[in-house]
C-alpha cells in the first residue's frame, strides 16, 4: 500500500484572521478513499478544455489537448459517479 498524504490548499492570502498559516498533511489509509482521491485526480489532471500553464513573467498561455475531443472533468466525474465507478462503492 502506498502512502498518500493530503493537505487543505485555501486560496487566501498569509494572515488572514481566522485561518491558520499552517496547515499539516494528513495521511489517507483507507484503500478506497485513497482509490477515489487517485480517480479524481486522473480525471481533473486530463481535464485539458480551459487549460492554461503560467509562464515564468506571470502571463498564461492556453494549453490545446492533443488528438481527439477533449477530457471534460465535471462530466466524467458525473459519469464515473453514478455508472458503478469507484465513487458509487462508497454508499455500499
């Protein structure tokens, strides 16, 4: 079994009141909540249709998917929710 820690990201700035600056990692040791954590991620990381990579000035350029149609991630978390995928074994 492979160790995955996960860790809150907030999108605030330092100091704001009421949230720390710290925040720890935390280990997942269940198999199948660290199965679906991979899920999403594979599914959001071949997300390509507003793709953008920030260059090294600050500026963004748009990223093209490669090939055929791209990967939409809100729809194929949809689909891999109610066709059976590893998010359905969850309310078992």
């Amino acid at each position: 079994m492979k160790l995955l820690l996960v860790r809150h990201a907030a999108a605030v700035p330092r100091g704001t009141p009421g949230i720390p600056d710290e925040e720890r990692p935390f280990p997942v040791l269940d198999p199948l909540l660290q199965a679906q954590i991979r899920e999403i991620l594979d599914i959001q990381l071949a997300d390509m249709v507003k793709a953008r990579r920030i260059l090294p000035d600050g500026r963004s350029m748009r990223i093209r998917a490669d090939g055929g149609s791209a990967s939409r991630s809100q729809e194929r978390l949809y689909e891999a929710n109610g066709a059976g995928g590893v998010f359905a074994q969850s309310s078992r």
